[in-house]
C-alpha cells in the first residue's frame, strides 16, 4: 500500500536508538524511551497560505528528523508502524 501524504503531513518511520547505555548497561524494551527521531518516508506538497500560494514544504523524503515524544499519530502500513505529523511537530532535520 503506497500513502500520499495531503497539505503539510509528513510520514515517519522511527529509527530505532541503542538499547545499551554509554556505560555497556543493556536496557530492556520496557526501560527505553521511544525514539524522538526517524526518516521521512513520504511527505505532502505544503500547505497554502493565507493568499491561497501553496508554501512548499521544509522536509524531503529521505531527511533525518527529530521531532517530539508525542507527536503525530500512528499509522500502520502493510504491517509497519510508523507516524503521520503535521510539519510544524518536526523540530529540527538532522544533517550530516
């Protein structure tokens, strides 16, 4: 199943963080905090403005982005649980 995100949506997959502390202490599932990052998987054309031109969006697909602990809502595609935010949940694109 292929999603086309609308306005200024954006669809996430999270990347998954290393369950081992910098100390080499392994933490369960349980223990660890769900991921604030992951990779943009599709994302929608922008959003219009208030003189209805269609502001692009600020993301593209492939972009590594982090983004808060309870944004966006998650979707399940073809078994895989991933999110769909709003634009403006992104807090930063991380660049290498």
């Amino acid at each position: 199943m292929k999603i086309r995100p609308l306005h200024d949506r954006v669809l996430i997959k999270r990347v998954e963080e290393e369950l081992t502390t910098a100390s080499g202490i392994v933490l369960p599932g349980s223990a660890a905090e769900k991921p604030n990052r992951g990779e943009v998987i599709a994302a929608g054309p922008g959003k219009s403005n208030d003189k209805g031109e269609l502001r692009p969006i600020g993301v593209k697909v492939g972009d590594q982005v982090l983004f808060g602990q309870y944004a966006g809502t998650k979707v399940k595609v073809d078994g895989e649980e991933l999110l769909m935010m709003s634009e403006d949940d992104i807090l930063a694109v991380i660049e290498k």
